[in-house]
C-alpha cells in the first residue's frame, strides 16, 4: 500500500483520531442497511447488517469483521461499505456478540481468537451466496480471521477466496502493553472502558456469579479487564494464556488461502517490533506495512479529510485476489 499521510497530520495518534472523529465516511449518502438476526448453536444470537441496494450478478460478497467495541457504523465499516457499493458487491458487517446495539444472551461475548464462530459464520454465508466470499476484519476482528485461516488451513479456501486484517494486534502482549500505558491509557483504555464495563456488568447481572464484579469495576486497563472478564468467559486460565493462545502472529505461516496483513507502522495500538517479517508469514500472507496511517486511520486531504484510501486499497486487493 502506498499511503503518505497528509503533512498536517504528523503522528500515529493524530491519523488515528481524526480519522475516526472527523472523516468523511460516504462521499453520497450514509450506507443503508437491513438487519438480520441468526440463531447461534448455543442459543444466543448475532446480529447481521447487509448493505441495501443493486448488486451485480455473481457478484462477490464482502464480509466485515468489525474491531473491539464496533459496529456497522464504525468509520471505517461505513468507508467499506461505500467502497462495495462502488463496485456492486454485496456488503455485511458481521456484529460480535454484544455489538449490535442489544445485549446477547449467552454467558459469554467476544474476543481476539474468536475462531470457531468465525468458521461458522463464513461458512454459513458460503453456503448462501452464489458469488467469491472475500472476509476483511478488522483490529480485533483482523486477529480472529487470521486465527480462522490458521485452523481452517487448506479447507479455508472453500470458504472464502481471500481475507484481508487491517491494523489487527496480532501479538496481543505486545499490543496490550503498549495501549496500557502512558497516553494510550489515558485516552484509547479509557475510551473502550468505558464501553466495556457496562456492557460486562450487564452480564453480571444476566448471570449473577458469573464473574468478580468488584474487580471488574477496579480495572484500570485491559490486562485486568481480560484477566477478570474476556479471559475466563472463553475458556482461558487468565490473560496472559488468552494472550498467548489467541496471538495471530505465531501461525501466519500455517495460512493456505490468500491473506493479506496490513499494519502502519506508527500505531499506537501495535508496535512496529511486533511486526512480523516476510520470512515469519509464509507464501500465502502478503505484509503492507507503510509507515503512516494510524490505527485504521489513513486518511486523505484537507478538512473534512476523505477516508478512502484503506478500503479502496484493500478492497481492490481482495478483488484481485478473489
């Protein structure tokens, strides 16, 4: 990806914020969605929101994957969906469990190695759609489509053509120490808090015992929010294993389908020595990893900044790919 930021927006934090604060999603209109709601295996449900509008025959279906705390409004789902509309493909966005603006209903929500409801939410859509499946996720999302690929190995491409992770902390340790500290615990910890305890003593109070609610509401970071919620809600011993075991960067070599991995090397969310180098990923992973961009920023021009550099680029990859 060849990507320069503008020159008033030095920075990965500044590409980052005003990306998501001040971008200009849509050039025409905001995407228009229609919602549907799937039954889950374990009696819970996740929420669906596919793009309306006319599509071309056997077009490909763009998958989003959305990142920690998002939606199908999110910017940067919103920049995807007018990319696919662009180029008439049929376009969903994907909500993890808790996502779609309603609590879920199981004891459990969402995280990095969600994996197995990955697979069963792309082969599902296979199995719906006449056209190449081509899965982008993002940040969190990112990892866990990796992680899919990884498990799925040669039975993933035929499921889906190509995936694409933008911007994903594919070494969770490394990315969860840096969002833990200095100006990125003041403001990105704080921000997804915000979201996430409410949200996680909702479902204390769905399932009361469930976990320790004085220590989740102690939890300064997303190190004690994993360890006391995410970690042992999926069947992890605690966040250092969920961490580990969830970690995409370990297993980019065991990927089969075409995979492409993009991360700016100025994110504040992911640090450009946990990168992985081109010997670490295999044939199947092609790496973009330009120096500017921000956390699944990448924004272009002046005020109102236009945010269609990322899909554009990696949206043209998946359909190449395809």
């Amino acid at each position: 990806m060849n990507y320069t930021a503008p020159w008033w927006l030095p920075g990965g934090n500044l590409q980052t914020i005003v990306a998501a604060k001040l971008g200009r999603r849509y050039p025409l209109a905001a995407p228009v969605y229609q919602r549907e709601r799937w039954a889950t295996p374990d009696q819970d449900f996740i929420d669906l929101d596919w793009q309306t509008g006319l599509q071309a025959p056997g077009a490909p279906l763009l998958v989003l994957f959305h990142g920690l705390e998002g939606s199908s409004r999110s910017h940067y789902a919103e920049s995807f969906a007018e990319f696919a509309r662009s180029q008439q493909m049929a376009y969903v966005v994907v909500h993890f469990r808790g996502c779609s603006g309603e609590l879920n209903l199981a004891p459990r929500a969402y995280h990095s190695g969600d994996f197995e409801e990955i697979g069963w939410i792309l082969e599902r859509l296979r199995s719906r759609h006449t056209g190449p499946v081509l899965a982008v996720g993002i940040s969190l999302g990112g990892n866990a489509l990796l992680r899919w690929a990884q498990e799925a190995g040669s039975l993933a491409a035929q499921t889906v053509s190509a995936i694409a992770s933008v911007c994903a902390p594919i070494d969770l340790a490394a990315s969860g120490a840096s969002i833990g500290q200095g100006f990125n615990r003041q403001v990105y910890t704080r921000m997804f808090l915000q979201s996430m305890k409410p949200k996680a003593l909702r479902k204390l109070a769905q399932f009361p015992g469930l976990f320790d609610g004085a220590a989740l509401r102690a939890a300064k970071d997303l190190y004690a929010f994993d360890n006391v919620f995410t970690a042992p809600l999926h069947g992890f011993k605690n966040t250092q294993t969920y961490w580990r075991e969830a970690s995409a960067k370990p297993g980019l070599h065991r990927i089969r389908v075409p995979a492409l991995v993009l991360n700016a090397r100025n994110d504040p969310f992911v640090p450009a020595a946990s990168l992985p180098a081109a010997k670490e990923v295999g044939d199947w992973v092609t790496l973009w990893q330009p120096h500017d961009g921000g956390h699944v920023g990448f924004p272009v021009g002046a005020v109102p900044i236009e945010l269609h550099a990322l899909p554009r680029a990696v949206g043209g990859w998946l359909l190449q790919n395809r």
